[in-house]
C-alpha cells in the first residue's frame, strides 16, 4: 500500500499515512488532532541507482527521437 506524506498547516508537522491510491487525496488529520493538512509532493525511487541509470542514457542514439516522429513511421 502507497505511503502518503503530508504537512499540518497548524503545528507544522509533517506525517506519513498508508492508503489505497484510490484514497490519496481524501483529508488526512494531524497525530496532533488538527484538521488543516496539505499533502505533499514525495519523489520515489524505483530501484537501481542513478548512478547506474547515467550510462545507458548515454547510450542513446543521436539524432533520433524515439516515439513515432522520431522512427519515421510519419508520412
């Protein structure tokens, strides 16, 4: 289940709460027991490293740009 961070606007805590996706934007109130929260925006690491991800972008071809344009099936 996807963990959601938020900030109470009151006290300035910040917490974590576990819920479906489906559920991500319903409020979520303070452990302090204050209702004006705000949900944060988190970035998520999706296995590997960057460092290990660095080469393969470098790998890429030249002047391509992939997606349909880029592979010439436009007429």
């Amino acid at each position: 289940m996807p963990r959601y961070e938020y900030r109470c606007r009151e006290c300035d805590t910040q917490f974590e709460l576990s819920r479906p996706m489906a559920e991500s934007g319903a409020p979520a109130d303070c452990p302090r027991g204050h209702a004006d929260t705000v949900k944060l925006l988190s970035t998520v690491a999706v296995g590997g490293s960057s460092a290990a991800s660095a080469p393969a972008a470098s790998a890429a071809p030249a002047g391509g740009g992939g997606g349909c344009c880029g592979g010439g099936c436009c007429g």
